[in-house]
C-alpha cells in the first residue's frame, strides 16, 4: 500500500472529520424541516459546540508545537478548575491550590524540553509529596487527610492524565514514521470520540440492560458493547493511516481505548453524583464542561500512550 506523507495523512484525517461532522449537520437541519415537531434544539446546540470543538483541535495538532502544548494546557488549567468548584476545600487549601496550578506549565515545560522521566514522576511523585508538605505549613489539621486526597487525585486526572496529550507531540517520527506523534494523537482523539459517540447510538437505539444503574442510570451493556465494536472496526481501518499499528495492534488499541474510555466516563459520572452535580460546568453549550468532555481521555490518553511505547519505544 502507498502511504501518503505525515503532512497529508493528518491533514486528510482532519478533513474527513470536519465532512463527517457537516454530513451529520445537514441531516439534522434536514430532519428538523421533514418533522419540525421534534424538538432538536439540544442536538443542534450539541453540534455547533462539536464545530467549535473540532476547530480548535485541528488548530493544534495541525499547528506547530507550541500551539499543542498552550491548548492542553489550557484545557488542563480549566478542567482542574472545574474539579475544584466541586470538590468541598478549605480556606487553608488556597495557598496548596496554587501550587496545583503551577504544576500544569512545569509538566509541560519538561515536556518541551523532552524530558519525559520526569514528566512521568513529577505529579505522581513530587507533587505528591510537596502537597502534604505545604498543607503542613499552612498549620490546618481539621480534614487534612481529605484535603490532601482529593486534590492530589484531581491533579492526577486533570493535569497528569490529560497531559499525556502533549506527550504525543514529543514523539520521534522514527516511532511512527508515517505520521509522527501527531498522527497517534489524531487517532486517539478520533477512537476517543467515535466510542462516545456509538455508546450513546447504540445504548438510545438498543440499550435494555443497564450495566451500572447507581452511577450512570443511562449506560447500558448494548451501549457499552457497540461502542467496543465500533472503536476496534474504525481502529483497524485507519490505523494504516496514522499509526505504525499492525491489523492485531490496532485490534487491541480500539479494545483498550474503548473500555478505558467508558471507565473514564463513570468514574466522573461516579464524582459528580457524590458532588449532587449533573454537569461539572455549562462552559460548553450541549455538552457541559471540560470535564464532561474530557472524562474519557482522563483514562484513555495515558495508556493508548503507554501501549504505543511498549510496543515501538
């Protein structure tokens, strides 16, 4: 098979997306002239908030390097903010939560300097041990432990998780040379999304079952499966494209990135129930906050990202 060059696999992949996000357009706005009884003011809000999400996507994995690192560190700064409107903190904790801040430029500092030793240790490990230690200083024992918890997770999900992100676009072409680290981050951000997506098709057109009635009452195991479906099929028919995958590899990444997405869903499903909360913001139209949009990748971005390393690193 002719492969065509890095520029022009991600390029194409991008084009192809935004066609497929017109085609669903038009046949809502067409859907809503045939029956304009139905009400489909949420799902078009819901695409015109995917129009502006998919632009700005593009902008950074098409764009160079710099502009990658701003938008997820961006998207960091304000998914950890929204998990701290959340979560219950002291007025002790207002010094800490600076230091939480902070971490966000300092990982993707090492990062752009390709260290990725300690982009791996430094919230697991140090921030993990400088959190405790500045909350001492602050000299509040009342809910330390909680405290200490809660927003060392939070760093873990929102900053940790989410910038493995970035770390894709450090990758060396050599790893992937048919479309760089930009290629794989593409194909995640894509199987991400396309798994999403048929949970929610499949689960609305056949879901009887529910797999996990306590946490997130609509999910069902008919969702839950045709998303695995889906995500492994369309892993295996554009991993040729953007990843150095073979037929099996890209079998187990679709498996991999489809369940730990939907772990990924319930467990911020889980926190915003525990919270009496149903959207973690309304910062997107449609679609809630950063973190509704984000849960999934919370899972799936690190361990695509290990799984790719594992085998080519």
């Amino acid at each position: 098979m002719m492969l065509l060059n890095e520029i022009n696999n991600v390029q194409i992949s991008v084009l192809t997306v935004f066609l497929f996000l017109f085609i669903v357009h038009f046949i809502v706005i067409l859907k809503n002239k045939i029956s304009p009884r139905q009400n489909c003011a949420e799902l078009k809000l819901r695409i015109k908030s995917w129009w502006l999400i998919t632009f700005l996507i593009s902008l950074a994995v098409i764009g160079n390097k710099l502009i990658g690192f701003i938008f997820v560190g961006f998207i960091s700064f304000l998914a950890l903010k929204e998990y701290i409107s959340l979560i219950p903190t002291r007025r002790a904790d207002r010094r800490v939560l600076l230091w939480a801040y902070l971490a966000i430029p300092a990982q993707l500092y090492f990062l752009s300097v390709n260290w990725l030793e300690m982009f791996y240790l430094f919230v697991p490990l140090y921030m993990f041990l400088a959190i405790p230690m500045r909350m001492i200083f602050v000299g509040e024992n009342k809910g330390f432990i909680k405290s200490v918890g809660t927003i060392h997770w939070g760093l873990m999900a929102t900053t940790y998780s989410i910038g493995y992100l970035a770390a894709f676009l450090i990758v060396p072409k050599s790893l992937n040379p048919i479309a760089g680290g930009v290629g794989l981050l593409l194909f995640l951000l894509i199987i991400n999304s396309i798994n999403d997506v048929a949970q929610y098709v499949f689960g609305k057109t056949f879901g009887k079952r529910k797999i996990i009635p306590k946490i997130s009452p609509k999910k069902t195991y008919e969702g839950f499966f045709g998303g695995i479906f889906s995500a492994i099929v369309l892993s295996i028919l554009i991993a040729p494209y953007l990843t150095p995958l073979n037929n099996s590899q890209a079998f187990c990444a679709g498996l991999i990135i489809s369940v730990s997405g939907f772990i990924g869903d319930i467990v911020l499903s889980a926190l915003k129930r525990d919270m009496g909360v149903k959207d973690s913001s309304t910062l997107i139209p449609g679609h809630g906050g950063i973190l509704d949009r984000i849960d999934s990748l919370i899972y799936t971005a690190p361990l695509f990202f290990h799984f790719t390393m594992y085998l080519y690193a």
